[in-house]
C-alpha cells in the first residue's frame, strides 16, 4: 500500500499547477450559546482543582482518570482517560463556562446516533469548574492532518469518502444535520488501511474514517433549541465559514443538502491537497461571494469524468442541482468496484452499519 512519500510523489506528479501560496490561518468562526436550561458549572470552590490545574493521574467525575493532554483550543481541552469503572480509553473533552452548551447540543444528537463511522458519546457531567464530554477515544489523526501530509492513496480516499456518506445518511435519517463538516472534524483512526491485501486493505473491524463534532448539529426541518440557529448574531458564525455552504451564508440554518455540499468540498481537497477555493483566506473570500467552485478536474485530470461530475455535482452552489448524499455514496463505491477495491467491512456490515446506539448516559451510570 502507498503512504506517506510515495503517495505524495505518485499524488504530484498527477496534479496539474496548485493556485499561489496564502495564509494557512483557518477561517474565523466562534460559538454563540444560548438558552438551553443547561446549567453551567458554579464557580469552583478555592482550594479545588480548576481546568488550568488539572494534572495526569487526578480523576474527575469520580471515575475518568486523565492521563494526558490531547489537544487544547477555543473550544476547551480534550484528555484521554482511562474509565475505572469499565475499564476502557476515553476522550474528555473539558468545556468552560458557556462551553456547557455545546456539550449538552453534542450530547443530544449524539443520544440519536450508533455508526461505525461516527465518533460515539458516551457521558456528560459538569465537575471542576467546567463541562466534561466523554467520547470514544479514537487513536489516529484529522483528515485535516493527513490532507497536508498526504497520506493516502485514491482508494483510500474513496473508503473514506463512502464513510462519511453512510455517517451523514445515519445522521440525516434520525433527523440530525452536522452542519460543521469539515476536514478537522474527521478522523482518520490508526490502522485503518491496515488489510490482508490489495484488494481488501482496510482492516475489518476499523472504520476509514469517523465525523465527529455534532455540537452545533440541529433537527432537521424545525428549529432546534438555539435561535441564533435560525438568525445568525451578527458578529458570530456558527460554524467553520470556507466549508459553509452558499445558503448556509445567505442566513439558512443549513440543511442535509448543506451537510452534503461541506462533504464534496472535503473530498475535492482531500484529492488535490487544497480546498477547491484555494489556500484558506482566497477560500473563505470564494465562498462569502457564492462564486461556482472549480472543477474537481482541473487540478486531477487523471480521475475518472464520473467521479469528478459526481462531487462537482455535489459542490453547486444551488442545494436542488446537488443530488443526493447515497448518490455521491453509489458513484465513490462503483469506483472502488472499478479498482478492484471491497468496501470497508467495518462500513458495509448492514447490521453494524444500522446500529442504533446507546446514546450518552449521566456520567456517574455504569454500562450494563
């Protein structure tokens, strides 16, 4: 199999001339909570640990002890712990003060879902001065990373491609919209691409790729609990602006047609190594002024026309000219078919794949 260096030779040798260099600094975006009759976390007594004193080893919520840092950002601080109760890795995410209400958004639509190929919550609880978020802990990198060190091969963008299909047709089907489908909210787990053999390289009990990020997903077809939803605070995007779609902009709530155009322009970058407006700051620009996105083609002439038009199709600036998302999942899937490729067992399992889930529980509950 192809990674890393020989991938990025065999990859550059196809592309035709990349646009000029920009800023890699990614779009402004930010939070706006609202009311949700979620309470955020009293002030923490002196003397207690707070986020900021948090170390390796102390547990919170009586049964997740830290073990370290995994990542820490506008949004709060992401731990991986180890669950004492039942034994087993978690991811933590420690949410701040207005925070709370992401979790709890999070939480809901994640009380919906069961799919291999969507990071699963587990718990929720308030402790130390913050909101804790317990999800399942997957080891591996963003698409975001693996984009720019352009780690995969086409088949292996293909098995991710029909991963994220299936994710957003659960999601869609149980009346969820992500509405923040972006690169950094995929992860790529480690030893995915790890099969017996060409024709079968995932490994069979691992999915290609896992969404993740639900904490600004909405009900489809109705208002959910934040009105800044429905009209946009000024000043605020909720969301991730080069990977809004057109619509979305124009002050829409966004819609699965929304999670659908976000999943082409991820896949359009994921093939070329760039978003299809360019480097971040020429991106966002692009899309503020609705202009039509370039053609897949241009930058891989190499690929088949069927699977260019199908994510082209994808990317229209108007929702009706899209298709659908089991569309663009039939077109990724008969390109496998076309290479010689199966689909990821761990995605093409029916039965898995329909899982219903558990939903997240109150933090201090064991599983059965």
């Amino acid at each position: 199999m192809r990674t890393g260096t020989a991938a990025a030779t065999d990859r550059s040798a196809r592309l035709a001339p990349a646009s000029a260099p920009g800023s890699d600094s990614p779009a402004p975006s930010s939070f706006a909570p609202s009311a949700t009759g979620f309470a955020p976390p009293a002030a923490v007594p002196a003397g207690r640990p707070t986020p900021s004193t948090l170390v390796p080893g102390e547990t919170v919520l009586g049964r997740y002890e830290l073990v370290r840092v995994l990542g820490r950002g506008g949004a709060g601080t992401v731990w991986q712990a180890i669950d004492r109760q039942l034994g087993r890795p978690v991811a933590i995410k420690c949410l701040p003060g207005d925070g709370g209400e992401r979790a709890l958004a999070e939480a809901r639509a994640a009380a919906r879902l069961g799919h291999p190929a969507i990071v699963s919550v587990y718990a929720l609880g308030s402790a130390a001065g913050c909101v804790w978020l317990i999800t399942e802990l997957v080891a591996g990198d963003t698409l975001r990373r693996t984009i720019a060190e352009d780690t995969h091969t086409d088949s292996e963008l293909l098995q991710i491609g029909i991963a994220l299909c299936g994710a957003l047709r659960h999601a869609h089907g149980r009346g969820i919209v992500h509405r923040d489908v972006t690169p950094r909210n995929v992860l790529v787990p480690a030893g995915a691409f790890r099969g017996r053999d060409e024709a079968h390289p995932c490994d069979p009990g691992i999915s290609p790729a896992k969404l993740a990020d639900f904490g600004i997903a909405r009900l489809a077809g109705r208002a959910e609990h934040r009105p800044e939803d429905e009209a946009p605070v000024p000043g605020k995007i909720v969301g991730t602006l080069s990977y809004m779609s057109p619509e979305r902009l124009e002050g829409g709530a966004g819609d699965e047609l929304g999670d659908l155009w976000a999943l082409a322009v991820v896949l359009h970058e994921a093939f070329t190594g760039e978003h299809p407006g360019g480097p971040p700051d020429r991106a966002s620009a692009l899309v503020r002024t609705h202009a039509a996105l370039p053609s897949l083609g241009r930058r891989r002439p190499d690929l088949s026309a069927t699977l260019v038009a199908a994510i082209d199709r994808a990317c229209a600036a108007a929702p009706e000219e899209r298709g659908t998302v089991q569309e663009l999942e039939d077109v990724l899937c008969a390109e496998l078919q076309e290479r010689g490729v199966g689909v990821a067992p761990a995605i093409s399992d029916p039965v898995r794949a329909a899982g219903l889930g558990e939903g997240p529980r109150a933090a201090g509950d064991a599983a059965p």
